[in-house]
C-alpha cells in the first residue's frame, strides 16, 4: 500500500519494510559486536516500541533479557507544564547494561526524563536505541546511540508508531501527506 487513511489523514509510505529490517539487522550486528561477553538488559518503551524491540531482539545473539516500561505524560498544575512519570521498572537496574529502546526521538523530552531516572539507579551503561530520529526537533541534550532512520520533523506512523492510536499494525513507516 502507498498511501493509507487514518480517521480524517492520510499517509503516504515513507521507508519500507524492507529497508526497516535491513536497518534493525545492521544495529543487532553492532549491538552483537559491542556488548560481547556481556549481558545486556533491553529495556523497551511501550507501546511504540514493541515492534521494533521484536524484530531487534531476534537478531540478537549474545545472553540478555528484556523488559517493558511506559513513559506516562500528563499536564501538570505546575508551570512546567507537562509532568512525566516511569512506570512498570520491576529490575533492579544496578550494575546492569541497559540498551534502551524506543521507537522514535522528536523533541527528546521523553528521553532525557527517562535516561536521566534511569541513571539514578546507577546501572553500569545506557544506551539509547530508536528506529527514528528527528534531528531537527530536537530540544533537549539527548544522543541517541543507535539509530534506524533520521527523518525531517514529520508526523509519521507504522512499524509501531500510531495516530491516535492507529496505524501501528504497519509494516512500511508512513508520512502525514
Ligand atoms: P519526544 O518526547 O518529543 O521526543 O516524543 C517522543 C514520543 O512522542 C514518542 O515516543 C512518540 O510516542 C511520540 N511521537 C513523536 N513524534 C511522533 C510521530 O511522528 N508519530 C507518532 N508518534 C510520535
Ligand atoms: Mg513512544
């Protein structure tokens, strides 16, 4: 499919699967290399991530376990404005390799929040792996490690990412037309 709809937009395709998952093999390769003889712990973001954690996860070959966390936002009271909160960390991160993996960094607010509480529990390493980079949004100080595709700051959807909560079931990543 070229173009989908979803609700009152439409998308047109972007990057296709198939450069995805030559994408993801290529990181799982130079995860696989660089953690050698070490045991990471992949620690994903839902929802966005789950798929690309999936396909990642197969390809990688070295001892390691996984897990899932949310990042909940919601409007605060406070003149900060929006609050963030981790949930779902059920690991004792302390002393352990943590690769985490996400599905795309846009202003990168998410990711400083939530590398800057994980690095309170004083693991041995954090790296960051997202399928999509959007340089040119970014705002915050937060460089990702490992990174599928940089794309223009687009709205975009598939391969986990959604509208409101649709499109994620894609497998090619769509641009809002
Ligand atoms: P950030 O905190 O601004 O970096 O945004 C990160 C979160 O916003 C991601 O984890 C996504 O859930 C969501 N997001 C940012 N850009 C897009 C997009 O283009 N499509 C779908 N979701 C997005
Ligand atoms: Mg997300």
């Amino acid at each position: 499919m070229d173009t989908i709809k979803l609700k009152d937009k439409e998308f047109v395709v972007m990057i296709q699967a198939e450069e995805i998952q030559s994408r993801v093999k290529a990181i799982a390769n130079e995860i696989n290399l660089q953690y050698k003889g070490k045991q990471p712990l992949f620690l994903g973001v839902l929802n966005g991530a789950f798929l690309f954690m999936a396909d990642l996860f197969k390809n990688i070959n070295l001892l390691c376990e996984i897990s899932f966390i949310r990042v909940a936002s919601y409007s605060g009271t406070s003149s900060t404005g929006e609050v963030k909160n981790l949930i779902g960390l059920k690991e004792d991160i302390a002393g352990r390799h943590v690769i985490v993996v996400e599905d795309i960094v846009d202003t990168g607010d998410t990711m400083k929040y939530l590398l800057d509480e994980l690095k309170k529990q004083n693991p041995a390493s954090v790296k960051l792996a997202t399928i999509l980079f959007k340089p040119a949004a970014l705002k915050q100080d937060v460089k990702p490690d490992y990174v599928g595709f940089e794309i223009p700051p687009a709205f975009v959807v598939g391969y986990g990412l959604d509208y409101d909560g649709l499109g994620r079931n894609f497998n090619d990543i769509y641009v809002l037309k």
